[in-house]
C-alpha cells in the first residue's frame, strides 16, 4: 500500500467521523432534528467503510501464481521402458 493511499484512507474516515459528529451535535437542537436523519446514513457509510477495509485487509485477493511448465515426455514404451 503506498503512503498517499493510506493517507487518503485516513483523511477520508477523518471527515466521515467529523461529519457523524457535528451532524449529531446539530440534531440534538429541535428545529434542526433532520440532521439525525443525515447522521444515521453517516452511520451506515461508516459501517459499510470499515467493514470493507477490515474485509481487504484480513481477506487479501489470493496472488496468482504461475502454473509450472509441462515439458513433452515420450510415453514409456517409447523410451525403452516396459514397465514390466
């Protein structure tokens, strides 16, 4: 992960949480009680970021490996073998 990405990351869950916060100090006054209805999909966006990044980094995509080389044998009678 290269440094820029995860400084990303960390500015993006910092906004997110900032933005949790002050929408719920600004619900709690009556006349501004829809920004509850902001803070619970705030809520879910966060849920839904942390899962993910606990599921990449827990559950990396497998590497691929590359398949072996199969080089052309001669069948065994050919080769003088019998096998009995």
């Amino acid at each position: 992960m290269s440094r820029t990405a995860a400084a990303r990351r960390r500015r993006n869950l910092t906004n997110l949480a900032i933005f949790i916060i002050v929408t719920f100090l600004l619900g709690v006054f009556p006349p501004l009680r829809f920004f509850l209805w902001l803070n619970l999909v705030a809520d879910a966006a966060l849920i839904l970021y942390l899962g993910l990044a606990l599921y990449l980094a827990i559950w990396p995509p497998p590497e691929r490996e590359p398949m072996p080389m199969v080089h052309d044998m001669p069948p065994a009678a050919a080769a003088g073998d019998s096998g009995f």
